[in-house]
C-alpha cells in the first residue's frame, strides 16, 4: 500500500484545512495546483504572486472553454492543438526594500530563501492564506500574508490582500502590482516543442484615478478576447504610479514603513472574455466591474457566504482523513463546475481549470463526473449535457466521414466538437515521437449515453430525455448499430478497430492496422446503449415520438436491426473468463517481476517498454480497469441481465474470477483504475478493495502518478471518490423513479452519512452505518420517495426516516423526523 503523509491541519477544523510548511521548489507545482482557487467560471493556480513562470513556478489562470489552435511542426510532420488559454496573469504582485533603485533586488523564496513559509488552504472558507519571513543581506526582516481569493458569488471577480509587517526596522518598501500579458503555454514539459503563445494583440492602459489599471489582448485564432481590470490600494493612502512595459502594466506605491508595524496592500481583479453574454465589450465590463466592487473585506464575506450554500448542498460528513480528502476533492470539483457553470458552453476538462495537461480537453472523465452532480446540482449536469448535443452535429458529421451512421464523438473534445486528440505524442522516456491512436475510443459515446441516462433517472427531466438526451441518444445508438458487422462464423455482430479504456493495447502485435477487435466494454456498452435507446423510444410521447422519427429520417425497419444487434453482439471469452478483447488471452504474459525490480514504478509500462524497443500490445498487461469498468457502471443484477440479453451465462463466480485474473495483470497508469478496482472489489474481494480505495483517495495529494498532478488535477477521479461513498458503497441506484440501494460497506469507511437532491426533493439524508442504511426525507409538499432494498420497498414521506437493515436484520422501517 502506498504510504501517504498528507499537510498537516493548520487549526482547529482539522476537515476543512490543508497546510504545507517551508518552501520546497521540487513541491511547488504540486502545491499550485492542489491550491487552486476557482469558481466554475475561471481559476488560478496557487502560485506565488511574486513568482514568473520558470522550472519551478507554474502561474496560470484558465477561463472555461477559452480555447485556441496553433500549428507545431514536431517530427517533420505539421500538427494542429487546440489548447485551454493560459490567460493573462493577474496575480503579479512583488516588493522589495529601498525605493527607485532598480539594483536591488526583488524578494523571492528563490532569491531570498524564507526563514519560515508556509501555505494553508481553507476549504469551507475557499481561501488561500500565505505566510513568510525575509532577511536581506543587511539583516532586515519582512513579515508577508497574503490572503486570496476567487470570488464563488461573483464569478468574474478575484482578489488578493497583502500585509506587510517591518520587524525590525523602518523605511520605504517598493511595491508593484500588475498584470501581465506576456504568459504563454509552459505548464507542461513534454508539450515544449510545440507552439504555446495563444495571446496577441496586448494593449495595457489605466482608468481615470490613480488605482485601477487595465490589460486587453484576443487569443491568435479563435479570437476570444480578453479584458481584465486591477484596482491595487494601500490602507495608508498615497497615489499610484503607473508603468508600462511590453505586455505589462504595472501599478507602483512606495510605503513608509515604521518598525513594527504593517501596511496592507490589497488588489481586486476583474475577468471577462467575448464569450460572456451580456456586455458589449469584455474590457469595458472587466473595468466597470472593478469599479464597483467593494472592500475587501466585504468580498470576503460575500464569497464565505456563497461557498457556505454550497457546502450545505453538498454535506459530506465522513469521519478521520478519508472524509478530509473527500472534502478537498468536493472543493476542487465545485470549483471547476460550479452553478456558474450552468450558464456556459463547456464541458467536464480531465484536468480541471487546474493545469495544462491534456490541454484542457474533455475527454469521457464526464463519466466519473456527471453521476454525482446529479444529485447535487442537475442544473450543472443538464448543462454539461447541452455541451454534448451542440456537438451533435459535429458528432453527425464525424461518423459520416468514417462512412457511419448517427453520431460518433471524439475522444477528446474542445471549442467545436471536432476530434482533438493529437495524432502524436511524446515518449519523455526514449524522447520520441510515436503515433497516437487514441481517436479509436469510440466508447466515449457510449459513456455520453449512459450520462443522459442516469441524469433522466436522477432527476425524471422528461422534457430533456424527451427532447435533446433522446435526440443523442437516438444518434449513437444508430452510430453502434451501423459500426457492429455480421460475422457468419460467429453467428454474431462484431465491433472491429477500436481501442478500449486500456489505451496500452492499440493495434495486434505487428498488425498493420491499428486498432483490436471485439473490445469487451465496448460491445457491451454498445449492446447496452441500444437497448435503452429502445426503451427510451417507447417510452415518448406519440407526438413528440413522431416529431422525433421525421427530424431525423429514423426508419421502423432500423429498429429491428437495433434490437437484432443488441442481443447477438460478441463477447469474447478465454478460460472461461471474459476476454479484454478478441485474442487476448492469446498474448504473452509479462514477467512482471522482472520489470517492477528493475524499474520500481511501472504504471506507465507503455513508456518503459517503448524505451526498450519493445511494445506493450504483446502483453496480458493493462494501463487501467477495462473489463472491470463494465462492473462500475452496472450493479451486479443489471450486469447479469445485460449479458442474458446477449445470450451468455454470467454468475457471481465468473465474474469474480473474471476480476481476480485482471487484477494481476493491471499496472494502474491512470488515477481511474484504482477508482473503478475501489468501486468493484466490496462485492468480489473485500479483503483486498481498502488499498484501492486508499490509493483513489491518495492519487492527487501524493501525486502517485509521478508529477502529474502539478500539471493539473484529475478531476475525474477525484469525483469518483465522493461517487464511491454516494453511490459505490452505499448501492444506491436512482432507478425507476425510486432509490435503490444494496449496500457493501467496508470497515475503514462503514459509518457516514451525506445529503443528496432527488427528484425536487433537497436534503435528502443518507446514513450509512455498520447495521443499517438510514434514509431521511426533509418536510416539504413533495410527493414521498420510494425506497428499496433488496425484495423490500418502503415509501418515505417528506418529515419521516426509514431504516434500511443491513444483513437481514430484519424489516424496513420508518418514523417521523424532526428538522
């Protein structure tokens, strides 16, 4: 089990704070990114303000769905990246001793090693506060705290207060505060040989007075444009100077300071994109907006008040470190798809708004994502929904250039909807460039699917699922149909060329094609997407059935085929255990042994084994959970009845084999393996699913995956975690208009309890414990939930608790409750 030695709690909410002590360069991305401060409309690394990008400092501020295109030439091949824009940097904001003697220097942990740093993260207050002593060569020494924010209520708003205390001595300080439009793209290091400015067009000026400044710049080929307004004043008065440098704008005061005593500086920046609604121009609302905000005090209250509501929509009560972790993953996913994510065009990024990797594109990690949004914020899960059905056409136009029918969605998407992923990537282990097969995930749709899916059941929006969720999942029900082939000698429709969830196996051992056969999660998802797609289409409303037929030229004769393909699509098999793909069990097995001794870490196995002239599609070795991924998504009984539909016999004792024999055979390169592993094993393992668990919890704060987390969060797995104690442990199902539960508690997370939002119905109290499941409805004229167990099923009335035991100790019950 991996060891883990989290930041000490700072105070006494150990639950809510997170602190780092000393200055450690090595550390310094990791921390920037896991001190992220973000509001679902934009976010800012936990950089240090008076810290410039280099090998250390990774400063950057990313807008949702700011994306821009840029050409590379990398291996004497042209290639098109679509990137999330690291936008202009408004954090700057740096001081040193003396005043106008451009000699000395300026005071940084790099320059001037701290005598004592420290950061501390407060999670229910959604502050950054940062402390640390400086000594120059004279023996003078200043004290700095900064507190930072961005705003929760006001998504276009952030600030930062900075206090400056002379210990012993007295005299002038300089200090600049600005912005800074010269920052490019240079937050992840394999990307470095290809182009990164994405900002042109700077102009910096000031508003009338003497305290606000403003920089405007458009990115190069999407021609977003970009206005952002600073306004820096010092609690001891003075008037600002204000400098311009190319790409910068900069404000400069000059306090005395007396021995002892502080000065406050604070900085209130305002954020606005062409991509807004409601402004004629981005800069002129970024300096009206500034103009307006009030003190900084008052911003701090108005932003602890937003996060307190959202803190009450999403409580989490798990107990020790695990439900400190959990928190801290809830804080940075609310602080990616926040309610101000409702009102845009974007969908789920991989990496957050936390970092460059994966260049802020949004893969399938939505999957992960969605099923704990909807049942704390559908509106944000509705909306990250409409990102996929604006893309539909896109979808359309995809599958009509590969020669399909209805819709097939890129692997990774960005501004438009059109495949993004690279078509080469870079091995930093042998420094070569490889091709890149990635775009043959078609199981992306699949998880799309499932994602309207589980909204409609969470939520029962019957005017989404009748409109826009049956239009997408009309299209890749009829993209699966026309991609599975018939097989005479099978006697069944098979799925050729794709790549599964295991991105390690993209081609056959000397194949000239890239691409396996009859992945087993795809052609099940597959099978399973076009059975609800059926369902959903007897379902309809005849006139909104009908409606539907003629806008999309859907043809009676095609549901037959639907139905046909549904039930006699080939799964394959090997030793009695399902098979990863058609010819798996055929490959060679890995001398595991030989290759963790050697290389201690082997999750990227891939790298390693290219670095050796050799390739990982000869092995019986997996990057991630792919078989068992059919086991996250489907509970136990539905996964049984999915393969009854396909006409194979699956009990509890093969699938437990089918798990133990993968669960040798996985290197784990990706944070969502250990998720989905944490997720499957209380049903089939128990004994063996607590250091999933730990490591799903571990994976960003240890940063397990060797410095990928200081290129931005995971932020699907880190959702998976709190779907884990939601969903996972608990078995609850929203299905059918009821909750349905079959828990599989584990002795290091077996008593908790959270508030879900079912169906109008918010507040809803689930208390998992080692006896029962306790399930309580807030008062209110809503109509009662039903909740079942097993054969048991109770109807709950708003005001009352019903208790579920565990191990059949006995009936369903329910009494009245008090609020």
């Amino acid at each position: 089990m991996v060891e883990v030695t989290p930041p000490v709690p700072a105070d006494s909410s150990p639950g809510w704070a997170w602190s780092y002590e000393g200055y450690d360069p090595a550390q310094e991305r990791l921390r920037e990114s896991l001190c992220v401060l973000g509001n679902g409309y934009f976010a800012t690394r936990g950089a240090l303000p008076e810290c410039a990008a280099d090998a250390v400092h990774s400063p950057g501020t990313y807008a949702a769905g700011c994306y821009n295109r840029l050409e590379s030439e990398v291996a004497g091949q042209r290639v098109e990246n679509e990137d999330l824009v690291n936008l202009p940097n408004w954090l700057p904001l740096r001081f040193r001793f003396g005043a106008c003697d451009p000699a000395s220097p300026w005071l940084t942990p790099d320059t001037h090693p701290p005598l004592e740093h420290r950061l501390k993260l407060d999670l229910r207050a959604g502050l950054l506060e940062r402390t640390t002593r400086f000594a120059d060569d004279e023996g003078r020494h200043l004290s700095v705290r900064q507190l930072r924010l961005v705003h929760m209520g006001d998504p276009h708003l952030a600030a930062l207060r900075t206090e400056l205390t002379a210990e012993d001595w007295s005299g002038q300080l300089e200090v600049e505060s600005g912005l800074d439009g010269t920052v490019a793209n240079t937050g992840v290091a394999r990307y470095q040989q290809l182009a990164h400015q994405h900002l042109t067009h700077v102009h910096t000026g000031e508003a009338p007075g003497n305290d606000t400044v403003w920089l405007r710049c458009r990115t190069s080929t999407s021609d977003i444009r970009v206005g952002m307004a600073a306004r820096t004043t010092l609690d001891s008065g003075g008037d600002a100077v204000t400098a311009h440098r190319p790409g910068h704008v900069v404000s400069l005061l000059r306090p005395h300071l007396e021995r002892g005593r502080t000065v406050t500086v604070d900085k209130c920046v305002a954020l606005h994109t062409s991509r807004d609604p409601a402004i004629s121009d981005p800069l002129h609302a970024a300096i009206d907006r500034v103009g307006r905000a009030p003190g900084f005090a008052e911003l701090v209250r108005s932003h602890r008040a937003a996060w307190e509501q959202l803190w009450r929509t999403c409580d989490l009560e798990v107990p020790g470190e695990s439900g400190r972790i959990l928190r801290l993953h809830l804080f940075h996913l609310v602080q990616t798809l926040s309610p101000h994510t409702a009102d845009l065009d974007v969908g789920v990024p991989a990496r957050g708004l936390h970092g460059e990797a994966y260049r802020g594109h949004v893969f399938w990690d939505e999957l992960f994502v969605l099923p704990f949004l909807n049942l704390h914020f559908p509106e944000v899960s509705r909306a990250l929904l409409n990102y996929r059905h604006r893309r539909l056409e896109q979808a359309r136009f995809a599958a009509l250039d590969a020669g399909r029918a209805g819709a097939m969605y890129p692997w990774q998407s960005g501004s438009d909807g059109r495949e993004e992923a690279q078509r080469l990537h870079l091995n930093p282990r042998s420094e070569r460039w490889l091709p890149d097969h990635s775009r043959l995930q078609h199981h992306v749709g699949s998880a799309i699917a499932y994602n309207v899916w589980q909204y409609g059941e969470a939520t029962g929006d019957a005017e989404f699922m009748h409109t826009k969720g049956a239009e997408i999942l009309l299209q890749i029900a009829r993209f699966w149909a026309d991609a599975a082939t018939w097989d005479e000698a099978h006697q069944r429709y098979r799925i050729l060329g794709v790549v599964g969830p295991d991105e390690y196996h993209d081609a056959y051992p000397g194949a000239a094609r890239p691409g396996i056969d009859d992945n087993a999660y795809t052609n099940v998802t597959a099978a399973w997407v076009l059975a609800r797609a059926l369902d959903l289409l007897c379902s309809l409303p005849e006139p909104r059935r009908r409606d539907l037929f003629e806008r999309t030229e859907l043809a009676t004769e095609e549901l037959g085929v639907w139905e046909d393909v549904s039930r006699r699509l080939l799964v394959p098999w090997h030793r009695g255990l399902i098979s990863q793909f058609a010819g798996y069990g055929e490959l060679a097995e890995l001398d595991w042994g030989h290759y963790r001794g050697a290389y201690g870490d082997i999750r990227r196995l891939d790298r390693i084994l290219e670095a050796e002239g050799d390739t990982v599609n000869r092995y019986q070795a997996s990057k991630q959970a792919d078989v068992l991924m059919l086991g996250y998504l489907f509970s136990p009984p539905e996964l049984h009845r999915l393969f009854r539909r396909l006409g194979y016999a699956l009990d509890d004792t093969t699938w437990q084999r089918t798990v133990d024999y993968y669960l040798g055979r996985t290197s784990h390169g990706s944070t969502l393996s250990s998720l989905v592993h944490a997720w499957v094993l209380p049903r089939v393992r128990r004994s063996e699913a607590w250091r999933y668990c730990h490591e799903a919890l571990a994976g960003d704060i240890a940063d397990l995956q060797g410095g990928t987390t200081g290129e931005g969060v995971h932020l699907g797995a880190m959702a998976g975690t709190l779907d884990l104690v939601q969903r996972g442990l608990t078995g609850l199902e929203p299905r059918g208009g009821a909750l349905r539960l079959d828990p599989a508690p584990l002795p290091e997370l077996s008593r908790y309890e959270l508030s879900i939002r079912f169906r109008g119905h918010w507040g809803v109290r689930v208390r998992l414990t080692t006896d029962d499941v306790r399930i309580t409805v807030p008062a209110s004229d809503r109509e009662p939930i039903d909740v079942a167990m097993g054969d048991h099923s109770v109807s709950v009335a708003p005001g009352e608790t019903c208790r579920l035991p565990l191990g059949g100790r006995g009936p369903l019950s329910r009494r009245g409750w008090a609020p």
